[in-house]
C-alpha cells in the first residue's frame, strides 16, 4: 500500500478513536443525568480506553479501514452493525475477564457502543467525501502502453479510495485509440511529457520498462530529474496497487536481484516462534470441538472423519496435509476424485453441507496443526498446491517453482486476495501473489494477513 493510503487510514483511526472518546463522555452524561466529574472520567476511562484500541482491532478486521469500500453506504452500514455486535461481545467478555469493583461499566458499554458506532458512520460518510478530495489524491501521468498499464488505468479508474488519479497517457506510438479512454487525455510524442506534468499539475510520472531502451525517452525523463515530481517504473507501481508482482519482470536476472535475500535470521526465528505458539492454540481449538466435527461429518455422509492428501512443500520437498473431510468419499482413498486430479470450483457440488460449513469458517484445516508442529507448514506462506498440479501448472510456467523458496503457508497474502484457482489465468494470478509476498516478507505484512485472515473466518466468507 501507498503512504498516501496509509495516512488516510491513520486519519480515519484517528477519527474513529475520537468518536470513541467523545461517545464515552455522552454515555457517562446519559447514564447520570448529569456532566459527569474527571474523577468518574478517570476511573472509568482506565479500562475503557483498552477495550477502544481492540474495537479499532475489531474495525480493522472486519474491513472498516478499507478505502474502496467506504464509499458504498449499503456495505458501509451492514459492516458497521456486524462490527458494533461483535465488539460489544468482546466488550463484555474482557470486563468479566477483568473484573472491577469500583465501575459498573454493563449499560455505560452498551451506550458506548450505540453512540461510538453511530458517530463512527457519520465520520465515514464525512470521511468518504474529504479523502476523494484533489489535495488528497496524486495525480499520474503513464508514460508508455502495455496491458500491465492498462490494467492499473482500469483499477484505478474504478477504485478512487486507492487515492490516485490518472490525468494523462503519453502513447508515443500511437496504440491508444481515442475511444479506449474518452475521460483521459493522451499525448503523443516525448516532448509532451513535461508540458502534460504542468497543465495536469501530476505529482507522479510511471514509466513502462521498455522504455529504458529508448534513448529519446530516457533524455526527456532524465530532465525530470530537476523537477518536483515522483518518477517510478511501471512494475513497481504494479506492486503497489495491485499487490502482485507483474508477469512483465519474470526473468532470472529480476528473480535473483529481487528474491535472493530469502535468509533473514531474526524474521525467521520470530517466525517460527508463532508457527509454534499458532500450533498449539489450533490444537486446543481442536480438541475442543473434535467430537463435534467428528459426529457432523458422520451423520452428513459416509467416509472418513479426517482426509490426508500430498503436497509439495519448501524445496519441493513432498508432505501429507491433514483436513477434516468435507466432500464426498467417492473413491477408496476417501477423495472426491473419480478420474484424477480436479480443481475444486465455486459451488463444487461434491462439497457436502456439513464441509460447506467447515470450509466457510476454514475449520476443515485445524487437522493442520500437525503439519505447523512437525515444520510441514508455515502459519503464512504461499498454501502448497498437489504434486500433480505443480507438474502440469511447471510446464506452462518455468518460475513456478519459485513458490517452494520459503516453506508453504495455513493462510497466505493469495489467499486472501482470491478465491479457487481453476486455470491457468487464475493459477498465474497466485504466482504473482505468492511471488510478491516472497520479495516483501516481514512481520507487518504477516500481522495484515493474519488479521485479514480473521474477517474471511469471521464472515464465513471461506472456500
């Protein structure tokens, strides 16, 4: 994500904590009947400003800090009334977990949850208005044509809240037709790039790889060099919006410069910390709720309980994953294959109703706190495919096996971008994933998944 992003983020956390604050004081004056005292405010407060940082949290997971959707009022109150419910039932569990003699904080909660939500919404649809904004918004000039470009010209057109406009395309050879984009101005010629900065006031110039061959277009951008604006390469640009990395770069000079520092001790030994802390929390969620499982798959259809398959892993290094069954048992091993290896589709009729259930809320995959312990997975990294598709799917892209650098993951950042992937489009549409990913790892961008990770459960929203 863009720092622009970031910072209209931050402005809307900051305007949520604020609404917050502000609901508490309106729950204690309605509560009493009266301006309450700051020695009321103080002993309340201790443990109201706690419970505000995990509805912030709560808002964050449930997708209340996601730009592009702030702008559809429908999804905007639905989200906000799931959200108000779910961090009311936090609210109460953490003051029963912490119990406090001095506050009987149950109908001060329960304003605080009505009037903190209500203004929250106000201060969206305020907030959807002042981050559209021109001073808010950069302004870009593509310079040079190719699919990947206009690929970023659609999203961007179509996703405002990302903060950028297109205001001009420079097309020095005459590809665009006039119709292709009627809202956009396009230049033709080198020699436009500066007078199309000017009049379109652009903050950023993106520039397309194939260009660097070009010597006449490299003495125009080498001119920029003196002026107040942002040049950035096309790919790099692709990163950002898209959150993949461009097929246009796949070549094994990008790979070593980009993916060779896979070795990072102190990210690796944290990260193992949490594989094995996450193992453990998912082995007592399954203990938990085994027996439950067990009898719903039983009851539902004839097979086994559990279902082991083979993957590939780091280096490909091939393992069996651990499920709870949720198709039909149509073969003797349990599988649901007949006739070879199948992708599984959206509204895959050999899904029972019990393994819906267990897919949408992801508790098909607790059996894989086997894998997490043993070192077979990792809890974020790119999910490991069969070894019969990574055969296939080898031969139509030679970079596949790139995935196998780093150990594969329970969740991962293509997982929660996509859904099933049942071709090749799609299958290199999760490379790109898995590869960005791979050449971006870090804690932050573990925590953003595990989070994001949380709402696809929470929402049932699984596959």
């Amino acid at each position: 994500m863009s720092l622009l992003y970031r910072l209209k983020q931050i402005i809307i956390v900051s305007g949520d904590m604020a609404c917050y604050i502000l609901a508490f004081f309106i729950s204690l004056t309605v509560r009493n009947w009266q301006i309450p005292s700051w020695s009321t405010i103080e002993i309340q407060s201790n443990l109201f400003l706690s419970i505000f940082v995990i509805w912030l949290v709560i808002n964050y997971i449930n997708g209340l800090y996601d730009l592009d959707r702030i702008t559809d009022k429908k999804n905007l109150y639905y989200q906000t009334i799931i959200t108000a419910g779910i961090s009311l039932f936090i609210g109460i569990s953490f003051f029963y977990l912490i119990p406090s003699r001095n506050i009987t904080p149950k109908t001060i909660l329960i304003l605080n949850i009505i009037f903190g939500y209500l203004l929250c919404t106000g201060w969206r649809i305020l907030a959807a208005k002042l981050i559209n904004i021109k001073k808010f918004n950069i302004n870009v000039i593509m310079v040079g044509d190719n699919p990947e470009a206009r690929e970023l010209i659609n999203i961007i057109q179509n996703s405002p809240g990302k903060g950028y406009r297109i205001m001009a395309i420079i097309d020095p050879n005459n590809d665009i037709k006039s119709t292709d984009y009627p809202d956009l101005e396009i230049y033709h010629g080198f020699n436009t790039i500066r007078p199309a900065i000017t009049t379109k006031k652009a903050n950023l110039v993106v520039i397309a790889p194939h260009l660097a061959q070009n010597p006449t277009a490299m003495r125009e951008l080498y001119e920029l060099l003196f002026w107040d604006v942002e040049i950035m390469d096309l790919p790099s640009f692709y990163e950002l919006i898209t959150g993949r990395v461009t097929p246009a770069v796949f070549s094994e000079g990008w790979f070593l410069e980009h993916l060779k520092q896979n070795k990072r001790p102190i990210y690796q030994k944290i990260k193992s910390i949490i594989d094995y802390f996450a193992g453990i929390i998912m082995a007592v969620i399954f203990i938990s709720l085994l027996l439950f499982i067990a009898l719903a798959i039983k009851i539902s259809s004839k097979g086994p309980i559990f279902f082991k398959q083979k993957r590939v892993g780091k280096g490909g290094k091939i393992f069996n994953i651990y499920k709870f069954r949720s198709m039909f048992a149509l073969s003797p091993d349990g599988s649901a294959e007949t006739k070879g290896y199948e992708f599984a589709q959206k509204k895959d009729v050999r899904i029972t109703l019990v393994g819906k259930f267990l897919r949408k809320t992801r508790l098909d995959e607790l059996p894989q706190f086997i894998n997490l312990l043993k070192g077979d997975l990792a809890l974020i990294g790119p999910r490991p495919e069969r070894p019969e598709i990574v055969d296939k799917l080898k031969e139509q892209m030679s970079y596949y096996p790139l995935r196998h650098t780093v150990k594969p993951g329970i969740t991962g950042w293509a997982v929660i971008h996509q859904n099933y992937t049942s071709d090749l489009e799609s299958s290199l549409q999760k490379l790109q994933y898995d590869l960005y990913y791979i050449k971006n790892r870090s804690i932050l961008l573990d925590l953003s998944i595990v989070l994001r990770t949380i709402n696809v459960v929470m929402r049932m929203a699984g596959q």
